[in-house]
C-alpha cells in the first residue's frame, strides 16, 4: 500500500521498507507458484535494487501499520484537511527534493 501512494517520491530513490512481516524480507528471493505471493512480487519488483526489506518485531514497531490506517476526520487536530492550509503546502519543494534524489524520511520527519 505505502509502496504505491508513495511511488511518485520512491521512484529511482535508494531507501528501506521497515516491516513486521517476517515473510516479505524474502519475498524478491522466494520462488513460489502461490498466485497471490506472486502478485506481491510483481507489484514491488520495480524497487528491486532500490529498496532494503528491514524486519523489525512488532513489539518494537510501535506504527508498524500508520500509514495504512483510516485519516482523521476534518478536525482542528489535523490541519492537513483545512483547505487553507492545504492551498499553502509548497508542493514544488517535494519536487525539488525529489529531482535532488533527497529522501523522503530526510524531509518529512
């Protein structure tokens, strides 16, 4: 999931995927005919060089699931939904970061 709404920032970008899934740090090297393993091999192979499968245990991966879980509502605890602070998002930044080959964690932490 995180792989494709963030493919226009991972796409050429070196970087690590921390996980709390056992299976997919060998899921590039795992040689199956289970359909549903293989369309998960097919939808990351594009990173295969690129990317670092980094297992982390769940009692430690506090947001192991964060970027998968549903958004706030449109609250005052989570301006990003303001429409006023959204139309001030300086959006070229991302771009110019994205051409410098800046990683994405070097910015949005």
């Amino acid at each position: 999931w995180a792989l494709e709404k963030l493919h226009y920032y991972l796409e050429g970008a070196v970087f690590e995927v921390y996980t709390d899934c056992t299976a997919l740090k060998s899921l590039l090297n795992m040689k199956t005919t289970n359909r549903h393993m293989l369309r998960w091999q097919i939808a990351i192979q594009e990173y295969r060089g690129n990317m670092t499968i980094i297992y982390k245990e769940g009692k430690s991966h506090t947001n192991a699931d964060g970027l998968s879980r549903w958004p706030l509502d449109n609250v005052k605890s989570n301006p990003a939904y303001d429409p006023e602070v959204s139309a001030k998002i300086p959006f070229h930044f991302m771009e110019r970061d994205r051409k410098k080959n800046i990683r994405f964690s070097e910015w949005a932490l």
